[in-house]
C-alpha cells in the first residue's frame, strides 16, 4: 500500500508541475499579467507555491485517486476536485478583488478541473501499474 500510494504521488505531483508550468508558464503567463497586472508579483514566492502543490496532490491522492477502482473514476473525481478547489478560489476572488474578471475566473476554473483530472488520471495509472 506504502508503495502504491508513493507512486500516485509522484506521478501526480510530476504530472502537475509540469502541467502547470506550461500553463503559467509558457501559454497563459501574458495573458495572467495582461489581466491581473499589478496583482502579480515579478517573481512567484517560492514557499507558498511549494506548499500548494504539496498540498493539493495529497488531497487527490487521498480523495480521489486511492478510493478509484479505475482511472475513469480518478478522471471524473479529479475534474470534481479540481472544480470545487479552483472554484473557491476564483470565485472568491471575483466577489472580493477589483481586478479579478468573471473571464479569469471561469478561464482559471476549467484549467483547474482539466488539470487535476488529467493529473489524477496519471497518478491512477502510476499507482495501478505496480500490480502488473
């Protein structure tokens, strides 16, 4: 169990990483500054983002992808997760930031539910590999 649950863990956490620093990264890095501006900082605070992802791979390790009898479900799960999590976050901004868009929300929120279910699909699979 030990080892199965390592491995979703770091093929989540891998999958996401590099999921996302394509997203923030090279895709929508111009777009974020172009919409949020002086909200940014110039360089993302290294502790706060390391504790995120940490973080967040744990609950879909926990929630979604050990309780998931097939990637299917970890899909379905994941893209739940990801909806409620990025959901709270951007709609929370939206009510409460001046610069914060019902566009950036409802952009960040279906990149948050593809992301986590394309990422709790690769943690599935990596778990579910190991009885092979």
């Amino acid at each position: 169990m030990f080892k199965r649950t390592l491995f979703a863990y770091l093929g989540t956490l891998i999958a996401f990483l590099v999921l996302d620093g394509l997203w923030l990264g090279v895709l929508m890095g111009p777009t974020y500054k172009s919409l949020l501006g002086p909200l940014m900082l110039d360089q993302p605070r290294l502790l706060p983002a390391v504790l995120f992802y940490l973080l967040y791979v744990l609950g879909c390790v926990v929630l979604v992808i050990l309780p998931s009898a097939t990637w299917q479900r970890a899909a379905r799960l994941g893209a739940l997760l990801g909806l409620v999590a990025y959901g709270t976050y951007d709609l929370s901004n939206w009510a409460t930031l001046e610069g914060w868009s019902a566009g950036l929300a409802v952009m960040d929120m279906a990149w948050g539910t593809c992301l986590t279910a394309m990422c709790c699909t690769v943690g599935h699979l990596c778990a579910h590999r190991l009885r092979r």
